[in-house]
C-alpha cells in the first residue's frame, strides 16, 4: 500500500494527511488497521466505521483513578465522573466526592445524605390496597396478588419469591390505633392481619405494605 | 384486571386479588392457588361489596 499517507509540516506543529480523495485516514500495524479516521473526523479504534466521535469496538481500559481524579469524567468538569477504587470495584463521584459503589460482592452502595457511602438495602416488594369492599389493589412492586382471607386477614404473594424467610415486611394503615401484623413467613408470600384498637379483625381502607431484604 | 380468583379454605372462601403484574389470570391461579385446591375464576362484579359477613362466604364450585 504505497504513498497512501504524505507526511508535512507546518511551523512547528505536524500534519499527517490522507494521499488520496476518500477523505479517510487509516493507521494500521502489522498490515491491519488499528485507528482510523473518518471524513466526519469521528475516530474509530478496532472499527473502520466509527459512528460516534470516538468509537472503541471492543475494549477500552482506565487507570484506577479516584473520587477528585476519576478515571471518565465530563469535559469541564473532571472531578465528576466514574473510577475504580478496587478490583471488581466500581463507583462514582461528583464535586471530587465519592457518591456511589458497586463492590466486588456485587452490593450497591450510596450516600445520599446517610453522611457516607455504605451499603443500601432494598425494598424488594411492596402494595398498597384497600381492604374494604371488594379489595382492590391500588399499585404494588413485585406482588403477584393479594388473598383476602376474611375480614381483616390477607395473603401478600409475591411476583419474585424472596431467597429465604429472614425479610421484615413493614405494615401500616391510615386508621388510628389501628395495627398491622404479620403472620406466617414464607418465601413466596407472608400473612398479615389487620386489628382494630380492641384487637378484633377489622378491614382497612388503606393498607400499605413493604418488604426489605 | 377485572376478575378474581376463588377457592375454598377451612374456614370459608379466600379471594385472590390480582396486581398488575404482567400474569395472566391463568398464570396467577397456577402460582397463587394453594397446590391441589380447586378454584374458580370469576368476574369482579360477582364479589358482593358488602362484607359485613365476610367470614360467612362460601365457595360454591
């Protein structure tokens, strides 16, 4: 492949220019193409077909860099972006300060305003519903359905079981001195009931319920 | 979802009130009815709205 790239210079800065009209530099090792350039003056690496500014085609690799420093930040402002604390590690940070964290075990970690980042824990299901009349659910997250079982006893079943029966369910209704309880645990569902203050089964209007894990 | 699920139980009839979860009431019958009971899909309007004796239903197959 001869007299495809002419070499000039202007002042003292350097030029290097495609020798033919395609308006397309390729820069190439070993007879094949590492780098190329475009018309567009997108830059593809391991592509001839850059369909972005920068393309990578396959992988592109960072030093570890830190909250302040982190190793992709935005133009202009380089103290936000992302970085590699550890191995297997990812995080972000904004304005030089660590926000979030994927750790090697896979936990999610953020600050958030709890003071630092540390692991957060998620709510895996949740429903609210009325209990009163013909029940009816009014939105829910991971829920399959509700079973009423009778007057102020009901069944939560969930979409996606949880992986054992150590979860908290967290129960609330909008009547006073009125109280949620929980029943038998399983990982696919939980029992609940719902009391009024003298600690008879009574139904709810509202009934809301969340699931952590 | 305008239907309900319901099945007989010890003490009288249990209703399955299905949330908007991407099951088809058919689906949700075969992961929420207890294993072995028998269960009939109904419309919503077939469920009375007054429960002052909710605990006196019965499942009628």
């Amino acid at each position: 492949m001869a007299n495809v790239i002419n070499g000039t210079s202007t002042g003292s800065g350097g030029l290097i220019q495609t020798g033919d009209d395609s308006g397309v530099l390729n820069i190439q090792t070993n007879e094949t193409t590492a780098i190329t350039v475009d018309a567009s003056q997108n830059v593809g690496i391991g592509t001839t077909s850059p369909d972005a500014l920068l393309t990578v085609n396959t992988i592109a690799s960072f030093g570890a860099g830190a909250a302040a420093t982190p190793s992709i930040a935005a133009k202009g402002d380089l103290n936000t972006g992302v970085f590699f604390p550890a191995a297997d590690t990812l995080a972000a940070s904004t304005g030089g300060s660590e926000r979030m964290r994927i750790d090697s075990s896979g936990n999610f970690q953020f600050n958030s305003g709890y003071g630092s980042v540390a692991t957060a824990f998620g709510c895996r299901a949740w429903v609210n519903f009325n209990g009163t009349g013909v029940v009816a659910i009014r939105a829910s997250g991971n829920v399959s359905s509700i079973t009423d079982n009778g007057t102020g006893q009901y069944t939560v079943n969930y979409t996606t079981a949880m992986p054992d029966t150590n979860y908290s369910v967290v129960g609330a209704t909008n009547s006073d001195s009125r109280t949620v309880s929980i029943g038998n645990l399983v990982a696919s569902n939980s029992a609940m009931r719902t009391t009024n203050s003298g600690g008879a089964l009574e139904d709810q209007t509202l009934i809301a319920i969340a699931v952590f894990r | 979802m305008n239907q309900r699920i319901i099945y007989p139980t010890d003490d009288g009839v249990a209703i399955i009130v299905p949330a908007d979860c991407g099951l088809t009431i058919e689906e949700l019958a075969a992961k929420d009815v207890p294993q072995g009971k028998p269960y009939k899909i109904v419309d919503v309007s077939d469920i009375p709205t007054d429960r002052t004796f909710r605990n006196a239903w019965e499942f009628k197959a």
